[in-house]
C-alpha cells in the first residue's frame, strides 16, 4: 500500500496521519515529515496517528524513537496513536511503549 503522509492539529498537538505501509520504501519521506513536524512544534506534543497505516516496520519504529528524544530535547514530547489490537500488542511486545506513549486517541493523550 502507497505511504500517504498528512499533518494537521487535533487540539493542541501537532498530529501527523499515516496511511499506508511504513515500510523501507517509505522511510525517506516519513523522516522529513516527522523531523520537520518535530521541528516546527517545539515545546508541544506532536502525535503520530497510525490508525491508516497498514505495516509499520522496525526501522520506522526507530525513527519514531529518535523523534521523540528530539521532540523531548525541545521541552515536548511524541506520542503514538493506534487502536489496532495487533499493533498495540507489537508496541508492548518490543517494549516500544515504555519508551513512546501510546494511546487509542489524540484527545485521549
């Protein structure tokens, strides 16, 4: 599935909609637009919503680390949104939800 990438506001929190695979192929362009939306919202919470998306891959997972050592350098945060029942139980598995908020929604955050 074509990674398909859209920002917005819910709130208060910067929010960046991933539809699609976040796969290998899809790395270049999900970097730039996680690393400009952490860049651009300093100080607030900037969410990645990963309701859309259809395979999320370690090295994404990565990225999404990285981006929330930025966001938390700038006085803010990141967190993660997913209500899958298989994702979230692959955020828990890894351990990835120790390290990331997650939540089942942005207004939940």
């Amino acid at each position: 599935m074509d990674l398909d990438l859209r920002t917005g506001r819910v709130g208060e929190c910067a929010t960046l909609f991933v539809t699609g695979d976040l796969d290998l192929s899809g790395v270049p362009k999900f970097t730039t637009a996680l690393v400009r939306l952490v860049a651009e919202n300093p100080s607030v919470l900037v969410c990645v919503d990963l309701d859309g998306a259809g395979l999320v891959d370690d090295t994404a997972l990565g990225l999404l680390l990285g981006a929330a050592g930025r966001a938390r350098a700038g006085h803010g945060d990141l967190a993660v949104v997913c209500t899958g029942e298989r994702m979230r139980a692959r955020l828990a598995d890894n351990g990835f939800d120790r390290a990331v908020r997650v939540g089942s929604s942005v207004s939940g955050l």
